[in-house]
C-alpha cells in the first residue's frame, strides 16, 4: 500500500495505491472511496512498510512466524483480486483477517468502518484487533532490517540454472528479499533464487 501525492493537481492530494503491477504505466488508486487509474509520471510514491503487496499466505505465515505478537503486514488477497487481507502474528501462530468493504466504500474487518486501510492500521494500534485476546499492531520495524540468513524447511530442486538447490536443514545467506515471489541466496558455494516459502528467516535477538 502507497500514499502518494498527485502532481497534476494545484493543491497536493494524497490517493492510496492498491495496484502497481499489472500495467508498468498505470496504476490503480483510491480516492474519496472511488477507484480509477494514474499514470505513473503523475504521482510522488510514499511506500508503507506494512504492506507487502501480491504475496501469499503462506509466504506471509513464513514472514511474520515466531514475530513479536502484534507484528503484521497488509497483502492483496489470494482469492479476490482487488481485496486485501491483513496477517497479524499471535507469537505461537499467525492469524489472518479479511478486510471487507461495504456499499459505500468502507473498508472493515469487525464493526467499525474506515475510509481507508491507512486508518484501519491506525485504529488497531491502540484498539485489539483479536477478540478472544488482546492484540494491538506494531510497527514492522524490522522489515527495514533485512534477515542475513534462513533455515531450508524442505529440500529445492532446482530446474534452471539460475536457480539454487538446497536441501532440508541447509542454512542459507540471503542476498536480496526484496521480491515477493523469488529472493536470492548463497548456499554451499553456489548463488540463485528459491522461492521464498521454502525457508525460515532466522531473525538476531532483538533484531
């Protein structure tokens, strides 16, 4: 999820991104709870940390497992394209929620409504956002601070040469985590990509 100012505007109006993959020129947006599309060259972007974009849910799971409770990120949904849905870490496990909107725009995942999810991230900081418990958001701070490494939780075979094979247990150096679909690492001598769901960060205490 970005906010942006619109460039093309005498006063500076902030819309929030909701798509930015499908089209390298155009990308979907939400003002005043009306969606359309911007042209890339007329917007400033101001990425948030918490939203992670076209991921799964088990990708997300892998991301935010054995996470401080209350640590979360905000991902396009696997089932609806267009909708969203947050996954908050518990500590023992993750939970998922799925952000509904109403007629009128609202975006809600219990009773209360919000004009946006930059407001919904808001409110469940200081409100719970788990009813049989008490959860509040946190910041994700350490998406900012990369891991260094990660656990193989099964074996990869790779089928390119780009690719980096690995077995079950094997601990890998990560290079880049920036992408959601495949990130790159050193294993055994050897540079390539895996898919990001077949490891487990392993996070330095306190990072």
């Amino acid at each position: 999820m970005l906010t942006v100012n619109l460039k093309n505007v005498r006063t500076r109006t902030k819309a929030q991104i909701t798509n930015m993959e499908d089209d390298p020129n155009w990308y979907t947006a939400e003002l005043h709870n009306r969606k359309g599309f911007v042209p890339k060259n007329y917007i400033n972007l101001r990425p948030h940390a918490w939203f992670a974009g076209r991921i799964s849910r088990c990708v997300a799971e892998s991301r935010l497992r054995h996470r401080d409770c209350g640590a979360f990120l905000v991902r396009e949904s696997e089932s609806a394209p267009g909708e969203f849905s947050m996954s908050v870490s518990y500590g023992d496990h993750v939970q998922h929620f799925k952000v509904l909107q109403d007629r009128c725009g609202q975006y809600y995942i219990w009773d209360e409504a919000f004009s946006s999810l930059n407001e919904i991230v808001e409110f469940y900081h200081s409100n719970s956002i788990a009813k049989e418990r008490t959860v509040f958001l946190r910041d994700p701070e350490h998406f900012a601070r990369r891991p260094h490494h990660a656990h193989a939780l099964f074996d990869f075979n790779s089928h390119h040469p780009s690719q980096l094979r690995f077995l079950r247990g094997d601990v890998i150096e990560l290079i880049d985590c920036s992408d959601s679909v495949r990130w790159r690492g050193r294993c055994h001598g050897r540079v390539g990509y895996f898919p990001p769901e077949y490891v487990q960060p392993i996070f330095q205490h306190g990072q």
